[in-house]
C-alpha cells in the first residue's frame, strides 16, 4: 500500500479512538506529552509517528500497540481501507481535472464517515448497474475533452510542427502511401495486409504487434481508414506512447492512460489529416451560403480523404474554438438493418443542459431524429447519405441544427453507421451560419425516446409513453392527497 495511504488510516483510526474515549486534541495533547499541531498532523494523513510515540498513543488510547498499527478499520469506515488497497485512487485520473492526491487524502481524513458513505453509495450503483472499471475510464476521458470543450493548443501546435517538418500535403492523391512510407523509413514499421475477418469479432480493422512494429491490418478496410490509423500510428510514435491500445477498434485495454493516449493520438492525427487553417477556410464559405445541398459536405469528405466520423470528430474541435459555438454534442449510432435497432455508440456533450441525453439506453430513440432518418436512403442503396435538420423539443423549449451523415459498415452485414453534430439554436449561431432557411434544411418537432415523449400523434412512435404516464399519475395522486389536507386542515 502507499506510504500517504498507510499513514491516512492510522490517522483515521487515532481521530477515531480518540473520539469514542471522548478526548478532544488537547486533552490527548495533555496526557500523550505529544503537540496538540502534531497530533493533528498525524490525524490529518500528513504524518506517521515513530515506535515510541506510538506506543504512548496505544497505552493512553487503552489499545495494544499492533491494534493501533493494524491497516484494519472498524466496520463504518471498512469499505475505505479497501478502497486504499484496491489502489483504485491511483487508476483514477484525478490530475485532469486539477485535483491532487493529497487534497483528496484531506478531505477524506477530515469528513471519513461521510466520505465511507458517498463511496459505499457508488460502489452500489456501480454493481447494480454493472458499471466496469472501463467505463469509468471512458466517461472520464469524456468529460475531459468536455471540460476543454475538445480543444487542446499543445497537441494542435505539435501536429503543426510535424507537419511541416516532414511535407505531409492531404490533398495529394498519394496521402495513404506517403503515410505509409513514413510509418516505415522513420520509425521501421512492417505494414502487412491480411484477413481478420474470420476473427470472432469481425469488426477488427488493425492489429499492432509492439516486440516486432508490425502494423497488420486487414484487407477488406477502407482507404479512409486505413489513412487514419497510419495517422494515427505515427501518433502513437512520435509522441512516444508506451501504454497505448494495440486494436483498432480497441477491445481491451490496462490501465487510464491506455485511453488517454488513445485519444491523444486519435486527436493528433485528426489534425495531421485536416489541418485547422484549411477547414477553417471552408467552413467560412459554406456557412455564408443562404443554399446548400449534400454536394457541399460530400466535397468536404472527398477533399480531406477521411472518413465522415473523422471529419466530424474534427468539427468538434474546430466548432468552438474558432466559431464559438462551446455547447455542441456529437452522437455515433449504428443500426442493425435485419433486426431493425439502433443503438447509440458514442456521445459527447458540451453543455449539461442539452435534451438528446440517452447513451446505452434500453429505450427506444426517437424515429424523428435526423441520425436515424439518414438511414433510409441507405437502406434504399446509396453508400452514403447527408442530412441536415432544426430539432425542436418542446418539452425542454430548445431547438438544435443537426448535421448527419450515414454510410454502410464494411464490415458487418446489414450493419450501417451515422455521425451527428448538433448546435443548439441561438442568436449568435443565426448571425454564423447562413444556410438555416436553405430548402434542405428540415424541420422537426422531436423527443429523446418514445417512452418519454409528450409528442402523442406520432405516426413513428414505438412505445407508448410510459414515463410520462406515470408522471401524470404520480401528480393526480399529489393533487387529491393535497385536496384532502385542505380539505381537513
């Protein structure tokens, strides 16, 4: 175990033996021959006294000196010890969002009951729920790109430097071959192409084999991406990652920062394929066009030579920082053409206030999004399909542009994907972005699932809206039982 942590339990259990003999710091201070400031130390975590005053300590405290120096706690404050010798604090990535160990290790010293309580509470939810440590390590590094609102200056000016250093031009037909060879001559990659189709998990694009730099990857990818993950293997190199995920997509990984690198060199080589200074210049034009059809987004895609979620991850970055628009969400989903479900994939929010929150719900999303409608035209036989809508929810009085674009997996059968972008509807946006009252613009009343939905003559629902019938009835109970308090009061 940590020395901070072995030193924060023998404090927790001096402040609490102390307290059940009903002696303050200074009455044991007075008969201890020991400070009052450094009996407080001790009990703050801070400091871990030597034999001999532990021994004074045990015999005043009426406990044997091992007792005293046991990692053991009394039930109430048990889950801490095991929380301590689970190290599960270490694999929390508490610096991201600016929090230091020891102050953690001070709260939970000053209040432990309290804290005992909110980490038992969470342990439950976590078990009922069946919440891994995965999808913690997940939503963590969601919520960091949502706290930076997915912008970070060191990574886009390092991404800069290299490549102007070694002439990375994307609009070259050659790209995927540059790539390529860089990945060989400058870091001694061997680039092989195979089938990893009859892999149970026949999603696998690539495969990197750390002892001999082998980069396998199979022979059914796309050339998008395929392009992405040399990008994002030169990433992975040149920012000399030693805990990174060797699958793409991933299937497991060990520890935070295999996530976190993950997403440093996902984010890396978004800007190595879509320099800033160029998308920025063609989403000035296309945003003072009062008229625009799928054309204009397709040419996008078909210029930068990357795949659409690619160049949507890639919006997310641009959209706030250079626009403005801080308060925009990214949703992924999939759709099972045989079964006819869709489920959402990916979700990232910068605001709490959005209305589209159901990620991995067992509900049924709503028919009148613009990110399962793009699925029709696929499904009709085009290989990829656009579409552009103003969401309103009237049950949250808000209205979001959406833009999505849908295209068939490769790899599975009867499976497709579409990526979204919404930006909520405001004063500022309008004064941007000039194409709202375009002919290709639809325009929708939606809600985020079927069962919470207030929207009754929906000819696309697929649940009745339960939740909210129990609302309805909850309120009639509280208005009678109200009516009878009046009435005898």
């Amino acid at each position: 175990m940590e020395q901070n942590y072995i030193k924060l339990i023998f404090g927790l259990k001096l402040r609490q033996l102390r307290t059940e003999k009903e002696l303050s710091l200074a009455d044991l201070a007075e008969v201890s021959g020991i400070s009052k400031s450094y009996l407080n130390e001790i009990e703050k975590g801070k400091k871990y006294p030597k034999p001999d005053k532990v021994a004074i300590l045990a015999n005043h405290l009426n406990v044997s000196y091992d007792e005293l120096v046991s990692l053991k706690l009394e039930k109430n404050l048990a889950p801490i010890t095991k929380i301590l010798e689970s190290n599960i604090l270490k694999e929390i990535p508490f610096e991201l969002f600016g929090i230091q160990q020891n102050n953690l290790i001070e709260i939970i010293s000053n209040a432990p009951a309290k804290v005992n309580a909110f980490i038992s509470t969470i342990i439950e939810i976590a078990r009922n729920y069946n919440f891994e440590k995965e999808n913690f390590y997940l939503a963590s590094v969601r919520s960091f790109q949502e706290a930076n609102h997915n912008f970070f200056y060191d990574l886009e000016k390092d991404a800069l430097s290299f490549t102007k250093k070694y002439q990375i031009n994307t609009e070259k037909k050659t790209i995927v071959n540059d790539l390529k060879t860089l990945l060989k001559k400058q870091y001694n990659y061997t680039i092989l192409k195979e089938s990893l189709s009859t892999h149970q998990f026949n999603n696998l694009r690539s495969v990197f084999v750390k002892n001999s730099k082998s980069l396998v990857i199979s022979d059914r990818i796309e050339k998008e991406q395929e392009l992405f993950i040399y990008a994002k293997e030169i990433a992975f190199s040149h920012l000399k990652f030693e805990n990174r995920l060797t699958t793409f997509p991933w299937i497991q990984f060990n520890n935070f920062d295999d996530v976190l690198n993950n997403f440093y060199a996902s984010y890396f080589a978004g800007v190595l394929l879509i320099p800033r200074i160029s998308l920025l210049a063609d989403l000035k034009i296309l945003f003072q066009k009062t008229e625009i059809t799928p054309l204009h987004f397709k040419a996008l895609l078909r210029k930068y030579k990357v795949a659409p979620e690619t160049f949507f991850q890639r919006l997310t970055n641009i959209l706030p920082e250079d626009f403005g628009f801080k308060d925009l969400f990214f949703l992924r989903f999939s759709y099972d053409l045989k079964h006819k479900s869709y489920e959402l994939t990916k979700e990232l929010h910068f605001s709490s206030s959005h209305a589209p929150r159901a990620y991995q719900s067992k509900e049924h999303y709503c028919r009148r999004w613009i990110s399962l409608k793009v699925f029709n035209n696929i499904e009709k036989g085009e290989e990829e399909s656009f579409g552009i809508q103003i969401s309103s929810y009237p049950d949250h009085d808000e209205s979001y542009l959406i833009l999505s674009s849908a295209t068939k997996d490769p790899f599975v059968e009867n499976q497709y994907r579409s990526i979204s972008i919404g930006l909520p509807i405001t004063d500022f946006l309008k004064k941007k972005i000039s194409f709202l009252s375009s002919k290709i613009v639809q325009k929708e009343q939606v809600g985020v699932t079927c069962e919470r939905c207030s929207i009754l003559d929906c000819d696309l629902r697929k649940r009745n809206p339960v939740y909210l019938e129990q609302e309805q009835k909850d309120k009639a109970t509280i208005d009678f039982v109200n009516s009878i308090k009046q009435k005898y009061n």
